[in-house]
C-alpha cells in the first residue's frame, strides 16, 4: 500500500480519486487549502481533523503577541488575562501552541 499513494483531484466536478496508501495529510494538502496560515485558521477557531479528539486549535493557544495601537508588542502577561482570551479566536502577529503526543 506504500506505493499506492496517488491523489487525483476532477476540479470540474469537484470530486477526488484518492489511493489507499495516500495519508489524510496528504490529501489535506492536496485538497483542503494548503496556503491557509496558522492565522487565518485560528481566526476561524481551527477546526480540522483532530478536533473532535482533541479539540479546536484555539483551545491550544497558551501565549500571543499582538501590536498594540501604540505600536508596542503585548505578549499574555503584558496585555492581561481578558484581551488574551478574547484574540484566541481572532488573531495576532503569532501564537504559542500544546500539542499532543
């Protein structure tokens, strides 16, 4: 099966052949907007495939960074406890992330 890893993708009917052997990363970057960055897909919570195992994406986020309207860079301690946990969902300049085992 390691050898039978072949993804076809009829954009015309908006369907796709996949081979057994083909993993769902694969796939995932064959089909599911791989030019997405981390922001825009925390911005929509980040749901993918492990979220119903472990979660959305911005349930993992334990630090950001943000540039204030003072130009200044805020980091979770610095722009206190409320305003980390309301970018969560929405954005910043970049993220600290868990990850699973």
């Amino acid at each position: 099966m390691i050898n039978l890893r072949s993804i076809s993708i009829d954009v015309e009917n908006n369907t796709t052949w996949d081979q057994t052997g083909a993993t769902l990363g694969e796939l995932s970057q064959q089909v599911f907007a791989p030019t997405v960055g981390v922001g825009g897909n925390f911005s929509g919570g980040g749901y993918g495939m492990m979220s119903r195992k472990h979660g959305i994406a911005a349930d993992h986020i334990i630090d950001a960074k943000l540039i204030d309207a003072n130009g200044q860079i805020q980091d979770r301690e610095s722009m206190g406890e409320d305003l980390f946990w309301a970018i969560r969902g929405v954005g910043g300049t970049s993220f600290r992330m868990s990850l699973h085992q």
